[in-house]
C-alpha cells in the first residue's frame, strides 16, 4: 500500500475528484460516494480482495449506528409537523429570544441538548425547527441549519459526558467536574461566534436553493385543531429525557437495575421508538393526513437520506485504512509549535482526514495525554484545545456532513460554507478562549 506524503496527496485528490462529480458532473452524491472510495482504496494500493469488503463494512457500520435513528427520527419529525406541535415550538422560541435572536436560540438550544443526546440525534429531532423558524422570521435557512449544526457539534466535542470529551478528561488526566465546567466556559462562544453570529453573515450572502422554503401546506393537511405549547414540548423533548436518564441513571446508579432499565428505554434508536409510538397515540387527535401517507412520506425522505450517510461512512472507512492517521502523527510530532495549538492542529488534521471528531479526539488525547507533565501545561487546557480542534472541518467523509446536507436541505457548497466553515469557525474560537483561560492558569481553580 501507499505510504508517506503520496496518501496526503491521494486524500486530498480523492476530495476533488468527489466535489467534481458531484458538483459538475451532477452525479447522485450516493453514487459520487461509493465509486470515489472505490477509487482511493484502489489508489492507495489497497489488496483487491479488501476493496469491496472495506467499502461495505464501512457502509454498514455507518448504517448501525444512525440507520435506524433516521427512520425513526424522520417519521418522529413528520408527525411533529403535522401536527402544529415545531410551529408552537418556534412561536415559544420567538417569544423567548425575538426574531433577529432566534438563531442564537437555537445555537444554544443545540448546545444544551447534544450534551446527553448524540449530534445526529439530536440534528434529526430538531431540524423540524429549521423551517418553521425560517418561515416566521424570514431569516434564511443556511443560518438556521449553521446555528443549530454548530450548536450540536460544539458540545459534542466539547462537554462531557459526551465520548469524545470523557475520553479526553481520562487521557489528559483532568478533573471531570472542571473539565465539564470549563467546557462549558468554552463551548458558549464558540457556540455564538460560530454558529450565531457567522449563521447570521453567511445566511445573508447564500441563496437557500433546497425545498425547506419553498414547501406549502394545503388547507385540508392543517392541523385539526391547536395543539397546546406544553404538550409540543414534551413530545420534542421525550426522546432528549430518556436519552439523559440513561446517561445520568449510568452515572449516580452503575450497575442497578435502574440503570439496566434506562440503559435500555433510553438507548438512541429505543427512546426514538419509543417516541414515535407516543407520538401516534398523542399527536393523532391534532393531525388530519392519514397515517400511511405521513408514513409512506417519512419513508421516501429517509431512503435517501440513509444510503448517502451509508456511503459517507464507506469513504470515510476507505481514508481510515490507509493509514493516513498514523503518517499525520508521527510527522507532526517533529513540530516545534505552542502545546496548546499543536493538539489543536493534530486534532483538527485527524478530524478532517479520519472524518470522525471522537476518533480525532481519542487519538490525539492517547498520543499527547500521557506526555503533559512534561509539556508544563494544564491538563484540563490541553485536553480543552484537542476538543476544540475536533470541532470544525467536517468533510464528506465525515457521515455527519450528509445528515446536515440531507436534513438541511442544502446543496454541497451551501454545507461547505455554512457548517464547514461555522464548525471551523467556532474550533478557533474555543482556542482562543483557551488560550484567555490560559493567561489566567495561576488565578482560576484547576488551571
């Protein structure tokens, strides 16, 4: 197989050819997908018996992770909207915030929730609130889509309990509790700045060209009758509760039957089932489509959604294999940079190149982690600026890409723009706010 600088060269040609075909040669992002990770495992010398075998592996793992979550989180969504239970949601959120902070809402809505819940979970469940919001406030999709991307992955990256961070803290050494805080320091304007106020700018400069703006809703599909607020919020916010008191009952009770119970009730794709079921019983009385069609809908809108995640995690497993992971690290050991900016830079390399931010975060933590006493930094700090590097540079390997494009509704630019460059964006902020942090080591508790 490749080895050395020539697999930076394929992995960057390999994203080329993939823009390419999908932007100018308008082939089914799907079909782009498949046949470029065909393409680089045969570039980087990958035996042709492990060609195939590494291309469905990788698009099945993908799948066994989120398959079931977005069939289920689709029809959850499509019985929310029909309901009238996200148009209560946004009216409660315009109240709370008004209509020019209404995406700060949702930024920070996403931030709170994707602390217990996983980002593509959580982006399914919420994204129903993207087009409601859009359509009373008339601020553009893209913001909406890159407020409450950014919000979710900010978290993901940066709060524990969450994997990626809980990893980190153990690596690095770092007390939960202040790591939690302290994340919590950073994410908040990252969370802003990313997803708030660079949502705004970028909101006002791309065109929304999907369908999310353009759907309307015939007379005979409204709601039966007007659904209360509570009720809407309860049933947005059943699958969050039950994945919570998983992680909460695994937390105070290990090992109960409490926590065997909640383990499983609260586990992604049963508390999303779970849901949808409450979400027939409860929602029915307020929805005038019948059943099959609300289901024949979900059904045709998360096939697709489905098999272009699938194939993102098939390219993303193609890049894993051929070791470009292993050359990143061992060439940027050599590098005599800032600590802190280092495990941000290998963090945020990893991220882009494996397209997995806890993989990023687990390899960079396991690598630099056991070297921080004698680096002379904060462990909390240090394993701060390796979650800040995970953040930003999503990248179609990345499968949560195609979640955000799909759900979205955006075209590959419009996602490169709004939640590529909004991650980024919001991964330099959380440094930055690092580094302040760091100026004030001698003074704050921990550091």
């Amino acid at each position: 197989m490749v080895t050395g600088n020539l697999l930076i060269v394929i992995f960057v040609l390999s994203l080329a050819a993939l823009f390419f075909a999908i932007l100018k040669l308008k082939i089914e992002p799907f079909l782009a997908l498949i046949t470029i990770a065909v393409l680089t495992a045969l570039a980087i010398g990958m035996p042709l018996q492990d060609v195939a075998s590494t291309v469905t592996t990788g698009f099945g793992n993908t799948l066994a992770g989120v398959g079931i979550l977005i069939g289920l989180g689709v029809i959850f969504g499509q019985f929310l909207g029909a309901s009238g239970a996200v148009e209560k949601i946004a009216q409660a959120v315009l109240k709370v915030f008004g209509i020019q902070r209404s995406p700060a809402g949702l930024a920070l809505t996403g931030t709170a929730v994707s602390i217990p819940v996983f980002f593509d979970a959580a982006f399914v469940i919420l994204s129903g609130l993207i087009r409601s919001l859009s359509s009373k406030t008339g601020i553009s999709v893209v913001t909406f889509v890159t407020a409450l991307g950014v919000g979710l992955i900010v978290s993901h990256n940066m709060i524990a309990p969450t994997p990626g961070p809980l990893v980190v803290a153990e690596n690095t050494g770092a007390e939960l509790g202040l790591f939690i805080l302290y994340g919590i320091i950073v994410a908040i304007p990252a969370t802003l700045v990313g997803g708030y106020l660079y949502g705004m700018f970028i909101g006002k400069r791309v065109k929304h060209s999907g369908e999310v703006e353009e759907v309307t809703i015939d007379k005979a599909d409204l709601p039966k009758k007007e659904i209360s607020t509570g009720l809407s919020f309860f049933m947005l916010a059943l699958p969050i509760v039950l994945i919570l008191a998983n992680t909460v009952s695994q937390l105070l009770l290990p090992e109960t039957s409490v926590s065997s119970f909640f383990g499983f009730v609260g586990e992604k794709n049963v508390a999303l089932l779970i849901s949808v079921f409450a979400a027939i019983i409860f929602l029915r009385p307020y929805i005038s489509i019948p059943n099959n069609r609300l289901y024949s809908e979900a059904i045709n809108s998360a096939g697709i959604i489905i098999l272009i995640t699938g194939a993102g995690g098939a390219f993303g497993a193609v890049i894993n294999n051929s070791g470009i992971g292993d050359h990143l690290i061992s060439t940027m050991q050599s590098w005599s940079i800032p600590v802190l900016l280092l495990a941000f830079i290998f963090s945020q390399i990893l991220r882009a190149s494996l397209g997995s931010a806890t993989v990023a975060l687990v390899t960079t933590s396991s690598i630099l982690g056991p070297m921080v006493g004698e680096l002379g930094v904060s462990p909390i700090l240090l394993g701060l600026a390796i979650c800040a590097g995970g953040i930003g540079l999503s990248l179609p390997n990345d499968s949560g890409f195609w979640v955000v494009n799909r759900f979205g509704k955006l075209t590959v630019p419009q996602t490169l723009l709004a939640w590529t460059g909004g991650g980024f964006i919001a991964g330099v902020t959380a440094l930055i706010t690092v580094f302040i942090l760091n100026l004030f080591s001698g003074i704050l508790p921990g550091l």
